[in-house]
C-alpha cells in the first residue's frame, strides 16, 4: 500500500538541517529568465517552420508546441509560489506577459485555487484535485477520460471554472487578471492574423488552441495521477477524499521535456517545501537520497509518469511494489 504522505514528510523533515533549507530558498532570476527565453525561442521556431516551410513538418510543430504549452503552464505553477523573484509584483507581471497569458491563463487565479492543494491534498477542498480524482481504471473509465479530454470537454470546464470564476479579488489580482487577458487577447490575435496571411489559418486551431484545451490537459491529467493517486484507489468509495500521497519521478529526457519542465518532477520535494525554487530541488533530491529516504518509502520514485499511469489504469490492485523498489535501489 502506498504510504501516506504526512508519514512520509516527517521522516524527510527530520532528514533536512534547517541552514541547508535556507541556502535553497534563494530565487534566481538568472535561471528563469534563461528559461523564459529557451521557451519563447521554441515558439518562434515552431512557428516559423509551420507558417513557412512544408505542411508535412506541421506534426513536429504541433509537439514542440504541446511541450511549450505544458512548459508554461508548469512554470506559471512555479510563479504562484513567487518563485521567479522575490518581488512579488514582478514575479506575477513575467509570469502573466510571458507565460500565462499566451496560454489563456493568470498567474492570480492559479495561486488562489492552487494553494488549497498544498493544504488539502486528497480531499474536496483541494480546488486542484480535478486531475488526480478522476477514474482511469479499466478500459472503460480509461476510454470516457480520453474521450471527455480529447474532445476538449474537460478543458473547457476547467477554464470555465478556474479562470473565469471566483478567485482573489484582491485589487493587485485583478489588475494582473486583466494584464493576462490583454496578453491573451494581443497574443493569441496576433498569432491568428499571422496565419491568415499566410494563407493557413487552421494551423491557429490545430497547433495552438487545440493542445491547450485538449493535449494540455490529458498530459496534466496523466502526470497528476502518477503524482497523487494510490494504487487501491476507488471514485464510488473514496467520494470528495482519498489517502494524500506524493510520489516523485526521474524520467528520461523526452518525457521530462515533454511533461515535467521546470523540474515538476521533483514532486516530493515540492510538497515538503514548496517555497524552495525549481532550480533548487534536485539539489534537495539528492539530499533525501543520500539519507536513505527512497529506500525507506521506494512508493515514492518512479522512473516514468507514463509508466504509472498505465499501471493505475490497469486496475492492478495487488501490486508488490517491485517495480517502485527496484527504481530506489538503483538511485
């Protein structure tokens, strides 16, 4: 069975010296910056190609563009811990100019629906555990959430319900919520006129606002469950609540390009302390793995998001745990 986490996080707590903690906490905007400018360079390559050059080079596009969108998203994650720069004005500002706002989102109304996973994990006050709580186990429930995902079902629902409603109302937060939605509105009008003029107007729709409202949320979807959903997990008995678990993964380089940029692998160490920066928490990874933490509770690593979720939604209620084990020992 999977080990809960708050266990989990008292072992690890008493692993972690308090200056080591201190050292970790410093923001770096040298690093996001570098990374802001990686990504954007992604787009404008992507998209030159796909306006420019054969239509048979579209599906690179469309990857690269399903990556850079996921990327942002992860990133406006790390925003919402004001972890960018410690001005927190700032942090917010980047975050909404350059990557929340291309994707139809604010950095404002991530925060005030995302802090609630950090305190309520597992439970249906977390406003973020749509991705974890759905059911994927067996063919059936595993084809309804490709169906609802691909068609872009649940994607509209969760724009609907995460940024367009409620939120923090504070004065500062809906500036930024408007600041985004000028960015949403310049950007995405912009890259549509651009494809109309160059005479492939469909390409907005297939390269840009389908992997936001589709692709985005099934690799979400995918990464959340391998993150938060025990092995023994059922929706009709585990109504609004289930065991709060974290696990962390250390994918190959496809896959943590394509679904964990931003180190949202290190997903253990993001929740034991989630003001640490991104940058800071492979060192803290390492920290927990030279204490034995991972041998202690191998649940916890994996080597592939993909991997798990396949193994949930195979229904496999029995599981040794020989995989997990044999992925600790070799850390």
């Amino acid at each position: 069975m999977d080990a809960e986490y708050s266990d989990c996080a008292k072992i690890a707590r008493q692993m972690i010296d308090r200056s080591f903690l201190e050292r970790l906490r410093r923001p770096r905007p040298a690093i996001a910056a570098a990374a802001t400018l990686v990504l954007w360079l992604q787009v404008i390559a992507s998209w030159g190609v796909a306006l420019s050059a054969p239509l048979w080079l579209a599906p690179l596009c469309f990857l690269v563009n399903c990556a850079v969108i996921q990327a942002m998203l992860l990133w406006t994650h790390e925003a919402s811990h004001v972890s960018l720069v410690n001005d927190q004005r700032l942090n917010d500002a980047w975050c909404n100019i350059f990557l929340a706002g291309p994707v139809g989102m604010s950095v404002e109304a991530y925060r005030a629906k995302h802090m609630t996973h950090h305190a309520h994990l597992g439970t249906d006050q977390d406003q973020d555990n749509y991705p974890y709580m759905i059911d994927v186990k067996g063919t059936p429930a595993l084809l309804r959430f490709l169906l609802r995902s691909f068609t872009g079902t649940i994607g509209l629902s969760v724009a609907r319900d995460k940024y367009l409603r409620g939120g923090d109302e504070t004065p500062a937060s809906e500036r930024g919520k408007w600041v985004a939605l000028g960015v949403t509105v310049v950007f995405n009008g912009a890259l549509l006129a651009l494809c109309i003029l160059s005479g492939r107007w469909y390409l907005y729709f297939l390269l840009w606002a389908y992997p936001i409202i589709g692709i985005a949320i099934v690799l979400n979807v995918i990464r959340t469950i391998a993150e938060h959903q025990p092995d023994d997990y059922h929706p009709a008995d585990s109504v609004g609540r289930m065991r709060p678990i974290v696990r962390t993964t250390v994918p190959g380089w496809f896959e943590k390009w394509l679904m964990y940029q931003a180190n949202f692998n290190y997903h253990v160490e993001h929740h034991l302390f989630p003001a640490i920066p991104q940058h800071n928490l492979s060192l803290l990874h390492r920290r927990l793995v030279d204490h034995g933490f991972y041998r202690q509770f191998p649940q916890c690593y994996q080597r592939s998001g993909f991997r798990k979720f396949l193994q949930l939604a195979r229904n496999k209620m029995n599981n040794d745990y020989s995989d997990a084990v044999s992925d600790a020992v070799s850390v």
